[in-house]
C-alpha cells in the first residue's frame, strides 16, 4: 500500500445557483474516467468534486426564494450529489466551500500571503459582473457587457485588500515556459501566455458589499473574495489526516471560462503561500444541447436525472467521451446518442457478448495458454505515439507481431500459427494503444481503438463460423478477449463491465441478460 503511486484529480466545484445539468456533468464523467483508469493501474486515487457556495451571486438568488444562503446551498449542492451518484461519479470527497475545515484553511492561507507581503488594503473602483464575481476592464467587455454573460456590468467602489499580482508576471511565464504540461491544451496555453504577457494588475480579493463569504482574517468588515476561497478547495480536502501526500494535484479540470482563474491567479496564490503547484490544468470546452447553447430555457431536458432515466448512465457516459475530443466544444445531440447507443454498445458490443456467451453456453470452452512474444518496436511505437490503430489490425500477427512456443506431448517446443492466437497478441498491443490515448486525455480515440477490436472479434467469428466448428479453444480466446475489453471499458461504462465481468467470469458460462437494449 504504501509504495502505491498517488494520483489527484480535480473537477470545477459547481456554484450551486441553478439545478445541475448536463454541462456540469460532462467533466464529473470525465474525471471520473480518469480517476477509474488510475484505479485500474493500481493508483491510490483521490478524486474530488464539489460546490462553490459563496459570493453575491449566492446571496441574491436565495433572497429571490425567500431563503437563507446556506438554506439555499444546502438544497442545492444536495441535487448536484443526487445526479452524480446516479452517473455513477465514483468521487472520494464532495466538498463545499461552506465546510468548516475549508474557511479555516483559506484564512490561514491569507495570513501566510500577508506574511509573504503579497497582501495590501486599498481601494478598488471597477467594472464588476456578479455572474462570473470578477472586475472587467473596459477592454474586456464587448459592448459594455461581460463577455461570458453578454449583460451589463456593474460600477463598484469598495475599499478592498489587494494580492500583489503584478509581482508575478515573471514567475508565471517562467512557469508555462519550463512545465508546458502546466496548461493543456497548448491552444489555451498560448492564449493565456499572451495575455500575461500584457502584464498583470494587482487582484482585489476581499468584498465589502455583503457579507456571503469566509470573514477576512483581522478585519470584520470584509469577505474574501470567491475566486481566493474557491480555488484553494483543491488544496484543503488534502489538509484532512492521511490526505497530505495527494497534493499537489495532478490533474485539475475546468471549463475554458475557468481557465484565467486556474492558470494563473491559482499558482501565483499557490507560490506566495508557499505551496506546491499542480501538475497539470486542463482546459475543455463547452457543451450544447442539441445544437442550442445550454441554458436554463432548456429546462428538465438538461438534468442528468431525466437524461439518465432515458438513456442510462453508461450511455451517456459512453457517448460523451465518444463523440467529441476532450477539449473541444461539443454537442450533446440525443439524435447521434441514440445513433450511437444502437450502432456501439448494442449492435457491437452487446452482440459480442451475446453471442460468445451463447456459443460457450452450447459447446463449452478449452482454457489453454502461451507465451505471447511481441516485437519491441511494436510496443515502442504505441509508446512514441506512432501507431494507428488501423496499423494495429492491419499487421499480420502470425508473422510480425508474436512468436509463441508451445510444448507438444512429447515436451518439444514448436511454433504454432493458427488464427485464433492472432487475438490475445493484438489484444495486447491494443491496450498499449489505449493507456497512450487514456494519458493523453485522447478519450474519443481511446474507445474508438477498443470498438476496432470489438469489430475484429464479430468477424473473426463470422469468418470462421464458430458455431460450426465449436472451436472450444477459439471459444476461450475469445472469453478472454471480452474480459480483456471489459476492463478496458470500465472506467468509461462501468455498470456494462461489471456485468460483462460477472458472466465471463463464471466456470460455466450463461447466455445472459440483453446487455443493451435498443431504443
Ligand atoms: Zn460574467
């Protein structure tokens, strides 16, 4: 246990103002993915989500119902559990930053900055959009309105404490220059490494304006500002006994109107307090939702819940990390879901199961086992991210791909070359190609590999016609391949692999259940 490497990732901790929907759930699915593939490597996984329950913003929309803010928060941040869990979100802490051990935390952390010098009292007058809780400058905004809200700002004037920002221009583009995995995609990374290039301002972090948020250590009157409180969760869940050794983080996630915030207000906050920077910020895009921009005019289409209940948790999650690269903007179009969910998981997958496992029902199988030798550059290829998966399937496994000896009766040594053996060797490779795509947030490419493979087994037993020949041998390669694929597969449909894992598991095999029924 205690040699075991440590893996930490992050998602955005969502502001609790409006019910979750599908926009939210696009990255918990995503680093909950992650988060399994690093289980399934043999990582001590830490996994973290959460809500961000203070601000202006927080406060209005509670007044609007009539109800406290941590009334408000509370039911809230309640919905967003309720739909991860029914997205099979495997996550290891929820934190809100409301939690007792949080507030505490980020006011240490302003005494340390202060200490450090980085924190001073003046007077902030500026352009302030309670939807994102930031000041704009007039360069900012397009047509006076905020960029990301497109509605008015606000003028605000408030006597505030500032963090020295401006000192850190320097240490930042040293940063993105030695530790460019520090912001992926490198398109995110050029934006912002041009924009800090134009120099930094110093950033107002404390409010005056109400009172919804951490009190500011040594001075009744302020709040600290959200983005200072927010972004310092990732560091306190691992500030809990035990927890110490996930940070710094490896992975934290966010949409791409995070990005300003992560990249550069978080490792200048992080340094000045004198703490490790993460590895890696990655920024995504956005979701639609059937072509239209996600928003609360949609209504209950959005909600997960609805969406789960129609389609079922592995089908959604399936179909986002299938359809669009990780990154990207995408659409979440219940057409190409559909089209997908028929095609994919039950036409391809669903049959492979269903008709292994009948075939094995009928006739039995014959466990038998062979080393399997495959050429290095292979191997090293995948490695280097040289190698297709077409090249994969392509390849002639008899010949190029692996030697394997088998003992016959008499203890000799010989080679075989039969067909059957052609699916364990470019099994073997195909899973090198998926660890590349996996660690290289290629989740899109990583399924499209696993589903060539699935494709090779459909035709291997329509070209041979298994169910004339009652191959027991060739049944059991392919037992195993459908194992092999469902370990592959579970970190992105894990309820369909555990069952796949369940019946092919079994001494005696069953023709089970539909794994998939069509819609
Ligand atoms: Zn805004």
């Amino acid at each position: 246990m205690a040699n075991k490497k440590k893996f930490y990732v992050t998602t955005a901790i969502d502001y609790p103002n409006a019910e979750p929907h599908i926009g939210h759930a696009y990255q918990k699915i995503i680093a909950d993915v992650i988060a399994r593939w690093h289980k399934l490597k043999g990582e001590d996984v830490f996994f973290l989500t959460g809500t961000d329950e203070h601000g202006k913003k927080i406060q209005e929309a509670s007044e609007k119902q009539g109800k406290t803010p941590k009334e408000f928060v509370d039911e809230l941040s309640k919905r967003f559990k309720e739909s991860w869990k029914l997205l099979n979100i495997d996550y290891n802490r929820f934190i809100r930053t409301t939690d007792k051990d949080h507030e505490k935390i980020v006011q240490d952390i302003i005494k340390k900055c202060e200490e450090n010098g980085d924190i001073y009292l003046g007077e902030y007058e500026g352009l302030y959009c309670t939807g994102c809780e930031a000041y704009y400058t007039e360069k900012d905004l397009i047509d006076g309105c905020c960029p990301i809200h497109k509605r008015k700002v606000e003028k605000l004037k408030e006597e505030s404490y500032f963090f020295r920002l401006s000192n850190y221009q320097k240490f930042l583009l040293d940063l993105f220059k030695k530790h460019p995995e520090f912001i992926l995609p490198k398109e995110r990374r050029n934006e912002i490494i041009s924009r800090v290039k134009e120099g930094l301002s110093d950033l107002s972090i404390s409010r005056t304006s109400f009172d919804w948020g951490i009190p500011f250590p040594g001075n009744k009157k302020h709040v600290v500002y959200v983005w200072f409180d927010a972004l310092f969760n990732y560091y306190s869940a691992t500030q809990q006994k035990g927890k110490e050794k996930y940070w710094p983080a490896d992975i934290h996630l966010l949409g791409k109107d995070n990005s300003w915030f992560h990249c550069v207000y978080w490792p200048a906050f992080l340094k000045s307090a004198g703490l490790k920077l993460p590895k890696t910020v990655f920024v995504h895009g956005f979701l639609q939702f059937n072509g239209q921009k996600i928003s609360k005019s949609l209504g209950n289409a959005i909600s997960p819940k609805i969406l789960v209940g129609k389609y079922g948790a592995d089908s959604i999650r399936y179909f986002v990390c299938r359809q669009f690269p990780f990154g990207d903007d995408g659409d979440f179009s219940e057409a190409a879901l559909i089209q997908r969910h028929n095609d994919e998981l039950a036409n391809k997958l669903g049959n492979l199961v269903s008709r292994v496992s009948a075939l094995a029902e009928k006739y039995g199988f014959e466990e038998f086992n062979y080393p399997i030798t495959i050429e290095k550059k292979w191997e090293k290829y995948i490695r280097e991210g040289k190698i297709e998966v077409k090249k994969i399937l392509s390849l002639n496994p008899d010949k190029t791909i692996h030697v394997f000896n088998r003992k016959n009766e008499q203890g000799e040594e010989s080679l075989l070359f039969d067909s059957y053996f052609q699916l364990r060797p470019t099994l073997r490779l195909i899973c090198n190609l998926v660890e590349y795509q996996v660690e290289h947030s290629q989740f899109d490419k990583a399924l499209n590999t696993i589903f060539a493979f699935i494709d090779n087994c459909n035709n291997f037993i329509q070209n041979k016609k298994i169910w004339e020949s009652e191959d027991k041998r060739a049944l059991y390669e392919l037992k195993e391949s459908i194992l092999e694929i469902a370990r592959l597969l579970s970190p992105f449909i894990p309820e369909s692999a555990e069952k796949i894992k369940k019946q092919f598991s079994a001494k005696k095999m069953k023709k089970g259940d539909i794994l998939f029924e069509k819609i």
